[in-house]
C-alpha cells in the first residue's frame, strides 16, 4: 500500500480512538459527545479520502469523494456546538446554535444529490482527480469557511473572556484545531478546487489532524481538559513520544519523497531528545 495511505488511514483511525475514547471517560458530558461527534465526521472524511485513493472502480471512487465532502462540511456542526459549551456543558441558546448549524447542514444535503459539485473523475499522472462544477464549490467553500472558521472564532472569543486553567485549555483547543484547518484549508480545500484541479495532496488535510490530536492528548494529560483526568507513568509518555516523532519523520520522508536520514537514526536521535528532556 501506498506510504501516504497508510497515513492517512492510520490518523483517520487515531482520530476515531480518540473520539471513542473522550465519549466512554464521560458518555453524559455534552462537551465530550459534541467533540467525539466532531472528530468521528474527521474520521469519516479521512477514510472517504483513503477508499477514493484505493479504489479502482470509478463510481466507488465518485461515491467516496461526494461522502468525503458531506463529512467536511459536517465537521463544522458538532464543532460550533462544542464551541458555545466548552468548557461548561451549557447552551445559552439553542435557536442560536440552529441558525448557525443550519447552512452545513443544507449544503451536505445538496452533496447527496448526485448532480451537485461532482461532475466526473479525470486522471493525472499522480493519480485520480476529480472535475467539480465551479458555482458549487463556491457555495461549499464559503459555507465550509464560514462554519468551521465562525466556530473557532468563537473558541477564540470565548478564550479572551477565560482565566486560570480554563484558559490554558482554550489555548491548546485553539492551537490545535487552528493549525489542522489552515492546513487542511490549503491542501483539500484551495488545491483541489476547479481552479487548480490538485488533488496530489488531498491525503494531508485528513493527516495534519494528528496536530490537533497531539494538541488535544497533552491538554488532557497535563491540565484535565474536558473533566478528563489520567495517570500515566513517564515511561508511557516516552514511548508515545517515540512514536511520535518517528512518525513525523516517516511523514515527511513521503511529503518530501526522499528519506532525511535512514528510520534508525531517526529513531535514536529521537530517543537521544527525549532522554535529555527526561
């Protein structure tokens, strides 16, 4: 299997172990089901990406980038609820919440119809591509902006408004989910839109998630984001950070398409790293 795909599929499948794993440590918390929801739709949408990827079969492969554009667009509902409750669990108005969730919600049911955005598949020398009828992406785009982007400006609003640890943990929620939607914005929104036809890279936006995971995993680990509160030895923590860092290498090797050093050296350089930090 192709390295990028392997990536994307392993991230997709890092980002469903952590939505599962935040709704089982607190099943009742709407601030912990609301996120789940929001990185279960990025799970989806990595994994559209991977069978578009894998497939040979044309109307597999149309299927699979229609569903990965409704997932994409689905993002930004869960995302603004979890946006007006974190980090209390409260809701000053649900008929607010509505009015904005609502053109994500209309714009996925016009992915479902077959004659909206996706025209047809073309090929390039890197792969599949896929033509999309300009107008349409245009209402996508903007609504996608407009949803994802609205809802961490009201992250970051909220943020200002915070003290304490409280807003430390905004901090790591914004950082986290800004860094992965500017990047997945660029390689999945602006590159493979009718004016640029690029559809090379459209495994990264899925993969730069793992930012967001990392961002998330350390706010909970070091200051109980989201009520989460866990007890793990150093050792573990190495070990992940091992993990890490490999895979970021490993990760860069298939972007820049030629290895920076051989895998063992970067695993002992990483291992050199953390010793000092340890």
């Amino acid at each position: 299997m192709d390295p990028s795909n392997f990536i994307l599929l392993g991230i997709s499948l890092i980002n469903l172990f952590l939505g599962f794993f935040l709704f089982l440590k607190s099943r009742k918390n709407l601030v912990n089901i609301s996120y789940s929801i929001f990185v279960f739709f990025i799970f989806c949408w990595g994994l559209s990406l991977f069978i578009f990827r894998l497939t040979s079969n044309e109307q597999i492969a149309l299927l699979a980038m229609r569903l990965s554009y409704v997932s994409a667009v689905l993002i930004s509902v869960p995302f603004i609820y979890f946006a007006l409750i974190f980090p209390g669990g409260r809701l000053s108005s649900y008929k607010s919440s509505i009015l904005l969730m609502l053109p994500a919600i209309f714009v996925s049911f016009l992915l479902l119809n077959r004659n909206f955005l996706v025209k047809s598949l073309v090929y390039h020398y890197y792969g599949k591509a896929v033509l999309l009828l300009p107008y349409h992406y245009l209402l996508f785009g903007f609504c996608f902006i407009m949803s994802f982007f609205g809802a961490w400006l009201i992250l970051w609003w909220r943020y200002r408004h915070s003290y304490g640890i409280i807003k430390t943990q905004f901090l790591y929620v914004l950082i986290g989910i800004l860094v992965s939607g500017v990047l997945g914005t660029i390689f999945n929104l602006i590159l493979p839109s009718p004016w640029f036809i690029n559809f090379r890279w459209i495994w990264l936006g899925p993969s730069f998630t793992i930012i967001m995971v990392v961002f998330i995993a350390y706010a909970i680990i070091r200051y109980r984001l989201m009520d989460i509160k866990l007890v793990i030895k150093r050792s573990t923590v190495f070990t992940l950070l091992v993990v890490i860092i490999t895979a970021t290498y490993a990760f860069l090797v298939v972007f820049l398409d030629k290895p920076l050093v051989t895998i063992w050296d970067a695993i002992l350089y990483s291992r050199l790293a953390l010793l000092l930090r340890f």
